[in-house]
C-alpha cells in the first residue's frame, strides 16, 4: 500500500470516529486518536504503518500480550460451539473458569459472579456486601479509582466522582497511604501509621454496624500513581475490618493477573480479601469479562439467601473461554515469574532514572507496574504542573514528553506529573530497557520545566 494510501485510511478512520463516536473522559473537539489497525505480543501499529511499544498494555489489561493465538483459537473453538446461554443454565466453559478463579486467587475465595468488567464487579461486590452484612455504607479511598458506572464512579475517589454526583448513597472515603505525599505529614519509617488510625476513627464516627465494607485497590492503578503502601499496611485494613465485623474488598482489576509479580497483589501480603473484583487480565480482554470472587463463608451465607441481582451477559460463553485460554497461558509461559523478574529490572532502572533527572521526584514498582512522579523540585516536592490540568489533554506540559516518547514509538498512559509504565507481562528484558530509554530521553523536556531552586537543589 502507498504512503498517500495508508495516510488516506489513517485519515478516513479517525475522521468516522471523531465524528460518530463519544470518547470517554474528554471533550470530543480536537481530539487526536492514534487509529490502530494491529497489534501482536507487546507492539501496535497505527493505520500509517508506525509501530509502538505498548507501555501501558492499553489500559493495563493486555497482560500476556496482543492477539495471543491461543486465546483466539479458545474463542474460535468457542464460537462453533455454543457462544451463548442464558446464566441460569450451566456451561462447562463458565463452571471450568469459575473453578480456576477459585485455585489462583488468594485464601478461601471460592465462587465467581460473572460480569462484563470491572466497574460492574465492584458494583457487584459492593451489593453482595450490602445483602450480606445488612449494612448500608461502604468505606472507599480518596485517591482511587474504581470504574464509572454509576456506583463505581461514587466508589472512586478522585476528581472524576464529581462531575457525576449526587451518586450512590452512603459511598465514603478515607486516605490511604500515599507515602511520598503523606496526608499526615509523616515519614513511613517513623510514623504510626496515621492512615490507618484515621480509618478507624472514621469507622467509629460512622457507626460500624452501619458499615458494610471498605474497598481498595491492593496497589492504586497508573491514574493515581501507582500507590506502594508500606507491607503492614493491608494486615492492618484486615485486622481492622475483622475487627468491626466489616468486608474487605480488593479491587484487583489493574493489579490482579501477575501485574505486580503476583497472582494478585494482595498476594504480597498474605492478606485474603472476603470479597475479590476484577475483570481486564482475566480474558487478556480479549473479550470483556469481570469476575467478583466470594469467601466461603460468603457463599455458604449465600446458599439460603438470593442473589438479587442479574445480567444477560453473566458467564459470556466466549468470553468464558477466553478466561480459562488466558489462566493457561499466564500458567504455561510463566508471565507471573517474569512479571517478578523484570519487574527488579524496571525498578533498577527507574532508580537510574531518578538519579539522573531533577523533574524526577520519585518512582515506584511492583513487578511491571510501575510510575514515574514529577516535581519542580525535588527539596519542596512541590508538583511540576498544576494538578488541575484535564486529565486526558494533549495540551499542556506532558504535551512535549508525549511528543518524544510517540515519536520514540512508545505508548504510555501519563496524567499530569505521571508517566505509568505497564507492559505486557511477555516482553523481554531488551524491549524493556529500549522503551524506558526513550522515558529517559522524554524526561529531559520535564528537566527543562523546573523552576530555578528546582535546578540549585537538584545540583
Ligand atoms: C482499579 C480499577 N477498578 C475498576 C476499573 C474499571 O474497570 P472497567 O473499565 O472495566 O469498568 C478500573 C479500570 O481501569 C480500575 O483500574
């Protein structure tokens, strides 16, 4: 195909989307959409032949990788088979998936609800905690995000909830430990862990028997910045809630699916939630699916007590066949190990990073989760832009660190003063080092916005 071809289709592509469709989170004037034609293992190509690195997975949730050929086959196969029953019917597809969910997440998680992502699984787990305990409020976090459905936006704590409220009644939120930026003022060597102290005199002003959950992200997703609380911090939330007779939710739809080196993060402690959401690894998404994994004790509860609620599309058949092709395939080609292995890779080399840029005020990574945060300087902490700034604009200052990093041919999600890196778990140590060069590189445009005390104290 001809260059003015391919530049044609480029063009006509992006223009029917711009015009019929309404992207999320942005307004729709002047949006600039890569138009993707292709992608395999950790690569896409846009409708001009370009090819990137995926650093970001898409939105964290290709985790073995593009167009995996054993998945599609799983969905194929599928497909001639049976590619839908009601979900009062029982498949082999659904019950084999709900089985392998109940072998590869924490503790005594036992059975699955199947939904079509992950806003509706932490809908979902949130009304089962609801029925369960017969309590009316659920305990999120400020600084999290948890989908936009209309319960899940309320769940979520940071800017977006506003623009949708008044949402689900009795949906709070607390602070949780965001170390670099600590709420209370503290060091996570010396302090008392005020965050969690905080929590439970939350709890006693709401009235625990009033309570029926608090929710988390194990580890706070590439919105939020990819959060490390300290390793005591989730036995606390655990002995906490066993304390009050309140559920632990762990919302592991970004960090689940060897993203952090583990199974799930929530693995790094040994802490087993009572209830599990999650969806986007689970199929590759390939095909949407989300599940909300219950304790045992839940579902015994559960086994005199309806379910009262439903979908057409619980236990998608195809999508149940891209789950269980995905667990195999996470299994057979040790993405979890290398997820672990590279993930010492990335953090060493995002402390080379540090070290060498002043903008840079501090990295973190789990596995192959990881963020860079951006500051004017280093002493102050002080942010290197407003936070204010749109969350998705191209404009703005990580416009010029976008620019590099496109025309390096890697694909990141950044927001203000972040740039998330989150590659599927099959790349390679090569291709994770030529990506993070080009982070590197990119970086010298945040460098170039420090302030004058920002550049004395980085000296
Ligand atoms: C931690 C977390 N929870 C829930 C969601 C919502 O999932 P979905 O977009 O599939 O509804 C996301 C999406 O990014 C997420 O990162």
């Amino acid at each position: 195909m001809s260059t003015t071809n391919q530049q044609a289709s480029a063009n006509d592509i992006s223009a029917e989307n711009l015009k019929h469709v309404l992207f999320p989170w942005s307004q729709q004037g002047g949006l600039g959409a890569i138009p993707v034609t292709r992608a395999e293992g950790v690569f896409f190509w846009d409708a001009d032949g370009k090819r990137y690195i995926d650093f970001a997975s898409q939105l964290v949730c290709v985790n073995a990788g593009h167009q995996h050929p054993k998945i599609i086959k799983a969905i194929q196969d599928q497909a001639e088979t049976l590619c839908y029953a009601a979900p009062s019917f029982a498949t082999d597809v659904r019950g084999k998936l709900a089985r392998m969910i109940a072998e590869v997440t924490p503790g005594d998680l036992t059975k699955s609800y199947f939904t079509c992502g992950g806003a509706e699984s932490n809908d979902y787990a949130v009304k089962i905690a609801k029925m369960v305990t017969g309590r009316p409020k659920v305990i999120a976090r400020y600084r999290a995000y948890h989908g936009a459905s209309h319960g899940a936006i309320s769940l979520t704590g940071d800017w977006r909830r506003a623009y949708n409220e008044p949402g689900m009644v009795g949906a709070l939120h607390s602070f949780q430990p965001y170390c670099y930026r600590c709420t209370f003022g503290q060091e996570p060597e010396t302090c008392n862990r005020e965050c969690v102290s905080s929590l439970e005199e939350m709890i006693e002003f709401e009235n625990p028997d009033f309570v029926a959950a608090i929710i988390v992200e194990s580890i706070a997703g590439v919105a939020q910045g990819v959060y490390l609380p300290p390793d005591d911090i989730m036995p606390r939330l655990r002995a906490l809630c066993d304390k009050y007779g309140i559920l632990l939710i762990a919302d592991e739809v970004m960090s689940g699916w060897g993203r952090t080196g583990k199974w799930f993060a929530m693995d790094h402690w040994d802490v087993v939630p009572d209830i599990l959401s999650t969806a986007k690894g689970l199929t590759n998404s390939m095909v949407p699916l989300g599940a909300v994994v219950v304790s045992q004790k839940i579902a015994d509860y559960m086994e005199d007590h309806t379910l009262w609620s439903g979908s057409t599309y619980s236990g998608h058949a195809l999508a149940c066949a891209a789950g269980i092709a995905s667990i195999e395939v996470y299994q057979e080609e040790g993405l979890i190990e290398n997820s672990a292995k590279l993930g010492e890779v990335l953090a060493q080399v995002l402390g080379e990073i540090k070290a060498k840029h002043p903008s840079v005020g501090d990295v973190r990574a789990k596995g192959l989760f990881g963020a860079i945060e951006l500051v004017k300087n280093r002493e102050t902490r002080e942010r290197l832009m407003p936070i204010k700034e749109e969350p998705y604009t191209t404009k703005g200052g990580m416009s010029a660190i976008k620019k590099t990093l496109a025309e390096g041919g890697v694909y990141t999600l950044n927001r203000p003063n972040l740039l998330s890196i989150a590659p599927p778990l099959c790349i390679t140590e090569e291709q994770l080092r030529e990506g993070l060069a080009v982070i590197d590189k990119s970086l010298d445009h945040a460098d170039a916005m420090l302030d004058s005390a920002g550049r004395v104290a980085a000296q």
